[in-house]
C-alpha cells in the first residue's frame, strides 16, 4: 500500500499545469503575478493549484504585503522529476 503522503505527492505532480509551476519555482522563489503569465493560466487558476502544491507539501509561501511569494518546500522534488524524466526518456 502507498503511504498517504507519496500518494499526495504523486497527484499533486500529475498535473500539467502544475509541473510547470513546480520547474519554474525550481529557478527560485516567485509570486503570483510571475508565475501566470508563464504558465499561460488565470491567476485563479494559478493560485488554485499553488494551493493544491502547499497542501501537499512541496512547496511554501510567505507573505510580502499584498504579494504572496511561492518556493519549493521539499528537495526532494528536484530528484523526483529527474528520476521520472529518466525513466521515460529511457535513460
């Protein structure tokens, strides 16, 4: 059986939107307002699955005055990509 938590972690990855949200806050900490325009999503749709992202622990947010600023949380999910991007690239 797969612990809760990976299992979490394994859907809040299973999502387009969000992996791309999950590479680009690998670069470094953004806000709101820069991750949308490069993921080609609304804001609320953005802060939706940023949502879904912290719930499951991969990444974290801080409050700057009006702005809400988003990095990873877990290191883990650097491994995470590559090794699933290894797999499927066959390598």
């Amino acid at each position: 059986m797969v612990k809760n938590n990976t299992l979490e972690v394994l859907k809040a990855l299973s999502d387009g939107t969000r992996l791309e949200i999950v590479r680009l806050l690998l670069e470094g900490e953004r806000c709101v307002c820069q991750i949308f325009p490069h993921v080609k999503r609304t804001q609320s749709t953005v802060s939706t699955q940023l949502a879904t992202l912290e719930k499951a622990g991969l990444i974290k947010s801080r409050r700057e005055g009006k702005k809400i600023f988003y990095k990873i949380n877990d290191n883990r999910v650097k491994k995470i990509l590559k090794a699933a991007e290894s797999k499927l690239e066959g390598n």
